[in-house]
C-alpha cells in the first residue's frame, strides 16, 4: 500500500486492516495518512498496540475492548506462524487450564513478598496509557503490574 500523499509526520500507532478505508470515507477531518508499518518493526508496535488495547480495555472493561486485545494477540500469533484456532487449541492442551474458574494462589513466596517493582522496571515498553484512578493500578501509570486492589 503506497503512501498518498507522501506524509507529513511521524508513525503514531499501528492500526486494524480497514482503518484507512472508513475513515477515508468518513470525511473525519484531519492530516493523516495510512501506509505499511516499517520493515521489521510490525512486532514492536504489534507489542504496543497490545499495552494500549490492555489498558483500554482495564479503563472500559466492554466487548469492543476486549475484542481489540484478541486482534492484537492474534496479530502476534501471526508473526509466530500461528494463527487462532492453534492459540486455541494450545489453551485446550495445556494441562494448567484457562482461567474460567477464577482460581487464586494464596500464601507467601519470595517473588511476591518484595513489594512493588521499583519504578524504573515496569516501564511496559515505553507505553504510558492513563490508568489513574483504577483499583489495584501500580504506582507507575506506564505499568500494567496489579496489587490487590484492596484498600
């Protein structure tokens, strides 16, 4: 897909497949332009787009969300060979289970005792989504860690 006109910009995000087009029909005003991602790149703004669809969906816990953090991962499977249907099946053969029974680990453990992370390690990729004001957020925005939430 060429870029027309050429851009007058910056990479801001990596977007679905149709975006360009319903957006361009859409007569939405604005000075944007779709193209393919950068050689080699695709997997760095797949990873993001995946943080930001995250904390969307933390934000607005809705189907649309939800259904955007399945198009990222799957877009990762992509990259991998894989596709839906083998993340799928991986989920049904591996011997833990999903996660439909909302099973807890209690009781105490050197990697969870430490407290939080220091801030400078959970910088989730240089993505800094606005979590302020969600129980249990960690005490970096950028981080997507969780603590109980209990007050």
């Amino acid at each position: 897909m060429p870029l027309t006109p050429a851009p007058r910009g910056y990479p801001i995000k990596l977007v679905r497949d149709n975006t360009a087009e319903i957006i361009n029909s859409s007569g939405e005003p604005g000075d944007l332009w779709y193209g393919p991602c950068p050689a080699g790149e695709v997997e760095k703004w797949l990873r993001k787009k995946l943080v930001e669809e995250v904390a969307e969906f933390l934000v607005d816990p809705g189907n649309e969300e939800l259904d955007d953090v399945y198009a990222a991962v799957v877009g990762l499977a992509h990259l991998q060979g894989r596709d839906s249907e083998d993340l799928y099946q991986a989920l049904l053969n591996d011997a833990r289970g999903g996660f439909g029974r909302g099973v807890m680990m209690y009781g105490r453990h050197d990697e969870f005792d430490a407290g939080p992370m220091p801030r400078a390690a959970c910088q989730c990729f240089g993505i800094a989504p606005d979590l302020r004001g969600i129980p249990g957020a960690h005490h970096s925005k950028a981080c997507l860690m969780w603590t109980t939430g209990v007050a």
